[in-house]
C-alpha cells in the first residue's frame, strides 16, 4: 500500500476539488438560466453539469485525499474509525472541514466571476421549509449510506459512477434538490443565482445534513454489520486497509 499523501497536500485536494465542484453547480446554473426560461430545462441542465463534474472529480483525487469533498462524509468517516485507527483522526478531521468550507466560497465566487455576476453577494433564494429539510435528511443518508457500503464491501472503485449517479437522482427526487454537503450549502449561500440558498436557510439545512449522515452511518452498521476480524476492504479513500467498526455500531 502506498503511503498517504502529505495532510497538506490531501487539504489543498479537498480544498481544489470542492472549490470546483461548487464552481460547476453554480456555473451551470447561471449558464442554464442564461440558455432557458423553462425551471425544468434549468434544472435539468445544473443536474447534468453536476453530475458529471462530481464524478471526474472523485476518479481524479481519490488517490489523493478519498475526494470526500464533503464535511459530511469525512465526519462519519471519523465516527465509524473512532479507536479503531482506521479513518481520518481528529486532526485531519480538523484540516479537511476547513478546506472543504474555504474551497466551496472560493468556487462560488470564481463561478460569479466567470459569468460577471456580483461576487459574494448573499443569495435572497429563501430555502426555508420542512419538506426541504427532509430532502437534506434523505439525500445525505442516502450518499453516505452509499458510500461506506461500497467500501465495506470493496466496491469503492464504483464511487465515481455510483456518487455522482446517487446525486443526480437526488436532484430529481428529493425536494430539497440535494444539496447533502454543509460546505456546498455555505458556499451556495454567496451567490444570488439559480444555485444560491438565503443565509437564514444555511443552518437548517446542515443540521438536516448532520441527522441525515447520522442515519447512514446507522444504515450502514445495520445492513452491513461488522466486519470480519481481518477482512480486507477498500475504504473511500481507495486504498485498501483493514477496517473495523466501533463496539455498538
């Protein structure tokens, strides 16, 4: 097994690839809305864009940093390698949400940018509503659900295809349009385009998020079990290592 990269680098990873990520949702958006008055063409062409995007963007750092790109997926990493030594640890926890976060708000400016749009202006889409929270909650668990399923069965080298196959549906089927990333959500709520959600929608929706990573890390110990005493695995950073799940869960 090759040795990980350095944290500095693998935190610039995370900071790059979710600065992209967010520079495709919200670039397309204004590029679809630019192109089409119909909400559903709109819609049709951000998921699309986003959708490919996060896959070639999880095929090509996944080597690096696991391309979580997400403070959701690399909390419940965290949680489920507690004591184990498996898993990012609390330092790393501690470089990745920050570089996930910063990377989001730049991507969300350099899409602003890039359309000549007004940079860092708060979004006034109001997102506020308990249906949508529960979109959150049901997009979220489903991606980490996702995620560490395929790990614990060594599939992870599905996770391009499957990830960004899962968010596309997502955009479709939950209410929310599955945002199921806190640091997409803080970034989105910097611009007042089609992918923008209001501030005061910001909190809501990451705590929706958070209950909706708890419930697929409850998912995953649930129908996946504990792993066997050796088994060999590959965790969502592509490198296969021996992964154990915490007493109780």
């Amino acid at each position: 097994m090759n040795a990980p990269a350095p944290l500095g680098r693998r935190s610039a990873a995370e900071a790059v690839g979710t600065a992209v990520l967010v520079a495709v949702v919200v670039g397309s958006g204004i590029q679809a809305t630019k192109l089409s008055s119909d909400v559903g063409v709109q819609l049709l062409a951000n998921s699309l864009a986003s959708v490919f995007g996060l896959g070639v963007l999880i095929a090509l750092l996944s080597p690096i940093s696991g391309a979580h790109l997400n403070p959701a997926v690399t909390l419940s990493a965290w949680w489920t390698g507690r004591g184990t030594g498996e898993g990012p640890d609390l330092r790393e926890v501690a470089a990745y949400v920050p570089a996930q976060i910063a990377g989001a708000v730049g991507g969300s400016i350099l899409a602003d940018a890039m359309f000549a749009e007004p940079l860092a202006k708060w979004s006034t889409h109001d997102r506020f509503a308990g249906h949508l929270w529960l979109g959150e909650v049901v997009a979220t668990a489903g991606l980490v659900l996702l995620v560490f399923g395929l790990a614990r069965t060594g599939r992870a080298h599905f996770a391009p295809v499957a990830v960004a196959s899962w968010i596309g549906a997502a955009y479709w089927f939950t209410s929310s349009t599955s945002f199921a990333n806190p640091a997409v959500t803080i970034g989105r709520a910097f611009t007042d385009t089609f992918a923008g959600i209001a501030p005061a929608s910001v909190l809501p929706f990451i705590a929706a998020q958070l209950l909706g990573a708890a419930i697929g890390v409850g998912l995953v110990a649930a129908l996946f079990g504990r792993p066997a005493a050796g088994e060999d695995v590959v965790v969502p950073d592509g490198e296969p290592e021996l992964v154990a799940t915490a007493p109780g869960r």
